[in-house]
C-alpha cells in the first residue's frame, strides 16, 4: 500500500502531503507519523473529509491507514 | 478524550486564558500592550545579557523562561519530550534572526500585535495585515513544495535538554542579581510584573501551549492552505479576552496616535510584520510556538529561537529597531533585505511536489 512518510517533518508538511495525496490520487493509503501534533492535525484533515481510518501504533511511531 | 486541549473547546480555553493572563500581567507591572510580547521578551533578555546595549529594554524575562520550562515539563510528562534535530539548522538561524529584525520594526511579535490589538491600538490592524500577507507569500512557497527538510531524533539526548538547562541558568541569573547581567532603570525594560507571577504565568501557558498546539502564525497559514479555523479559534479567543479585560481594567484606548511602545508609520507596520510573517511561515512557527517546540526538546526550533536572540542584537546594535518615535535609521533596510532573504530560501528550498 501507498505509505507517506511524515516523520520528522515540522508543520505543515505532514497535513500538505496528505492533502496532496486527497487530491491527486485516489487509492487508499498509508500515513506515518512520528509526533502527537501531526497526529492531530491529519485526523483534522481526514474527519474534515469524512474519511474513515484505522490506527496501529508502536514505540517509534503510529500509522493511519487511510480507507477510501 | 485523549487530549481535550487538542479539541475545539481546547483550544478557545487555552487562547481565552492566555488572553486574560495577558492582560493581568500588563496590569501587574508589564509595559502597556506588552503584558506578552515574545520577541520584544527575546529582545529583553537579549539586553539583558549585554548582547545590545538599548538601555531603556534590557530584562531577564521569567515569562519567556516559564513558557519554555513549563512546556518542557508537561512534554515530559505526556511522553512528548523527544530530542531531535538536524533539519536546516542555519536555514532556521537566519529566518529567526530576519524575524527578529521585522517584529522590531513593527515593535511586537504577532502575539503583541493581536494584544495591541486588544489595547485599541489601531496600527496594530496594519501589522495583523502585513502578517497575513507575509504568511500567504510563505504558503505560496509551501504549495510548491517548499521544505526544510527532516529532523531525525538525535543520538545525544543532552542536545534537547540544552535550551531548558540555559533557561534555568538564566532564571538563577536573574534570581541572584548576577552582576554582569543588565537591568533597565527605566523605560519598558524597568516596566514589569514580579518575578513570581511572572513565572508562573508563563509555566502555566507553557504547559497550556504544549498541549494545545497554540500557534498565531499556524492560524493564519492553515485557513489558507486547508481552510482549517481550529487554531484561528483559539487566536480569537486570545484577542477577544484579552480585549474583555483590558476593558475592565482600564487598558483600552482606541486610536492611531500616541499608543504606548508604538509608531504609526504604516507602510512599515505592514512590511516589517510581512517580513515576520514570511520568516515564520517557512520556519513552521511563530515565536511562541518556536519557544513551546525547544521545551519538547525540537533543536530547530531552538536554533530558530537563538537566530530570533541574535537578530534582537544585531537589530540594536545596528539601529534597525523602532521606538515611539519612528523606525530606526536602518530599519527600512532590515526589513528589504530580510525580505529579499526569505524569498531566496523560499524559491531556493522548493522540491519538485506540487499541491
């Protein structure tokens, strides 16, 4: 699956990446996150978009898989 | 709720109660529309240390070390502490040192200009419009595909303890008087709160801050790129607060001229807060939220930080800074060249992404 990797990334990049994702491309996809700020500003973006998705998560960093 | 300061209500709570602090502090000693100010704060301590020789604003600022300190421990706390570093470290030096050299030639960071704002004083509305058009040419960069680059967590953990250990050295410095350190007699570096309260307040919206994710600059930018208002919400709410409050306590005073550690030279509200607001937006942040990320031990917004505490010098030293009077003899060439600067970095850091 398509993955973005976000991590390391300041603000705004992980919400442009995954807004250009939304726009271009239409497939689900992966996004992969290394802070509690990015986390919160793409699960803004995705509910906003009414997607749905699911989380995993581990010691290093968390993952959104992004159904649409 | 995980993290209820992320929600909303979150943020109009958090943007609402560093409003009212604001004002308090004013009313408890700081200068007038300046109860938070982080670059003119930044540019305190900067004097304070002897790194300008403006005699009239030099002052270890404890808000400045409480913000960075209380975000440092409720970062801690919530596991959010993570060392890190290593994306364009000179890149960011230079657009905190530029963003320094505008915000003095507008006289407040974009916290002060919502807070001068809040006091009636109008030229603030030019600043607020110079800001948001500094922050449009950044999101035009960022569309594009500008970027610094990744930060990796670093090796050495001591890297992100560095910025909260200076913080407390200068909280002791302060504390103790330390002999070399600087203290305005008057002027508005002699204008300000007791230290305590001072301290306090400023661990209080550290933490708040942190966990919020309080940004002006990020307000601005996300209506623009994602027609987000989340954090615009919670700006707001700071203005309006602060506004309520300064009502209450007689701070309110509407009008153009005569407003306090101001000039009305519009043309140069307007471009040295476009300046600021460019350099903000291709660094991530405004001054308070570059200060809230050194706390969670993000070395870039450090390295950010000291570009602003250097800029602050130079900004002195070099008579580029404003006063009441006007701006300095050499300000309207800071202000040309730090543009110029931010959009050399702005087109020369484009990577081929387009949004």
């Amino acid at each position: 699956m398509k993955q973005i990797d976000t991590r390391g990334l300041s603000c705004p990049q992980p919400v442009v990446l995954v807004l250009n994702e939304l726009r271009n491309e239409k497939g689900e996809f992966e996004v992969l996150m290394d802070s509690e700020a990015s986390c919160e500003n793409v699960k803004r973006l995705l509910t906003k978009n009414n997607l749905k998705f699911e989380t995993t998560e581990n010691s290093e960093h968390i993952i959104y898989h992004v159904k649409r | 709720m995980k993290n209820f300061f992320s929600t909303k209500s979150g943020i109009i709570f958090v943007g609402a109660v560093i409003g009212i602090l604001a004002a308090i502090l004013q009313k408890l000693g700081n200068p007038p529309n300046m109860g938070l100010c982080i670059a003119c704060f930044e540019r305190d301590i900067a004097g304070a240390l002897g790194l300008h020789r403006a005699g009239v604003v030099q002052y270890i600022r404890p808000e400045i070390i409480g913000l960075l300190l209380g975000s440092f421990l409720i970062s801690f706390t919530f596991k959010e502490f993570k060392p890190r570093g290593g994306s364009s470290s000179i890149i960011r030096f230079s657009l905190g040192f530029f963003a320094m050299i505008g915000a003095l030639v507008f006289l407040g960071c974009p916290w002060r200009a919502f807070l001068r704002l809040a006091g009636g004083d109008l030229n603030a509305i030019i600043g607020i419009l110079g800001l948001i058009f500094g922050i449009f040419i950044g999101t035009v960069f960022i569309r594009k595909g500008y970027n610094l680059g990744r930060s990796t967590p670093t090796v050495q953990k001591a890297a992100g303890y560095i910025m909260p250990v200076i913080m407390v050295a200068l909280l002791l410095m302060l504390v103790f008087q330390f002999k070399p350190i600087f203290f305005s007699e008057k002027g508005p570096g002699a204008m300000h709160a007791p230290l305590i309260i001072s301290l306090i307040v400023g661990l209080i919206i550290g933490g708040l801050a942190q966990r919020s994710r309080f940004c002006t600059m990020g307000s601005i930018r996300d209506i623009i790129i994602v027609k987000d208002f989340h954090l615009f919400s919670g700006v707001v709410a700071f203005a309006i607060s602060a506004f309520v409050m300064n009502l209450v306590f007689g701070q309110f005073n509407a009008g153009f001229a005569g407003q306090p550690v101001a000039h009305d030279l519009h043309l140069w509200n307007f471009l040295g807060m476009t300046l600021s607001g460019l350099a903000f937006a291709l660094a991530g942040g405004c001054p308070g939220r570059q200060l809230i990320l050194s706390g969670e031990g993000d070395t870039d917004a450090s390295v950010f930080v000291l570009g602003m505490l250097g800029g602050a010098a130079f900004s002195h030293n070099f008579s580029m800074a404003s006063s009441p009077k006007g701006i300095g003899t050499f300000g309207a060439y800071g202000t040309i060249i730090g543009i110029i600067f931010c959009l050399i970095i702005g087109f020369s850091m484009i990577q081929k992404r387009k949004i």
